[in-house]
C-alpha cells in the first residue's frame, strides 16, 4: 500500500482486514481469559458441594471460601461488563456507525492493554493474594 492510500485510509477511518483481524484475536484472548477464570471459581465451588463442612470451624471457612468466590466473581462481572461496552464501541466502528470515533488502531490498543492486564491478574501469585484475603484453605 502506499504512502497515499495509507494516509487516505487513516483519514476516513477505515480499516485494513489484518487490523480487524487483529481486534478480533485480542476479543478473543479476552474471552479465554473469562473462560479460564469462571472454570475456577466453577472448581471452587464445586469443592465445597462435594465436601460440605462438618464441623463449625470447617462451616466457618468454607463461608469465608464462598464469599471470596463471590468476590471474585463480582469483579469478573464488572470486568465482562466493561468489555462488553469496549467490544460494542469496536462493532459500532466497524460498521461505520457516526457516533463512534475510534480507529481501529486505538481498538486494538485499548483490547491489547485490557488482555494484559487480565493476564496480570490471573497470574498464581495475583489469585493467592486474593484468596489469601478472603479466605483460608479449606482442608481436604
């Protein structure tokens, strides 16, 4: 592509296939991401229906094992909710709606900094940390 055709490309807005292509793969990479995270919390609670607590300390870790989950599971909620407006944005754009002034180059940027920072937060040392301040390991 030249010069030209690029900066006409740029000024109206348009988007290149491979940009697309890029944003799409991000999208992607976001919602693996949710994926990952609801199977454990999924995992969380389907230890503690399989092994109710018996005894009152066991009772009491295990509330405080749930509630942590339902932290969690709040944030991710918030988080899905977020994306889902960013991804809105980015087929409003795509369709070439008016409203929506976003290159596909800023698209692909916000998508690229939100998939590392879910990468961020899903690290083992990022869930011990959250689970450290909601609850104690349940024992087996």
């Amino acid at each position: 592509m030249t010069g030209s055709t690029k900066a006409k490309q740029q000024a109206s807005g348009k988007a290149e296939p491979t940009q697309y292509e890029q944003v799409a793969m991000s999208s992607l990479r976001i919602c693996e991401n949710y994926i990952t995270q609801l199977q454990d919390i999924a995992a969380v609670l389907a230890t503690a229906i399989r092994r109710p607590a018996l005894t009152q300390a066991e009772q009491t870790a295990q509330l405080r094992v749930l509630r942590g989950t339902l932290a969690i599971a709040e944030k991710y909620t918030s988080d899905a909710e977020a994306d889902y407006t960013l991804f809105a944005t980015i087929a409003q754009d795509a369709r070439g709606l008016p409203a929506v002034h976003m290159t596909p180059g800023d698209a692909a940027g916000l998508l690229a900094e939100r998939a590392v920072d879910m990468v961020k937060e899903n690290t083992p040392r990022a869930r011990a940390a959250r689970t450290k301040h909601h609850a104690p390991e349940m024992r087996a």
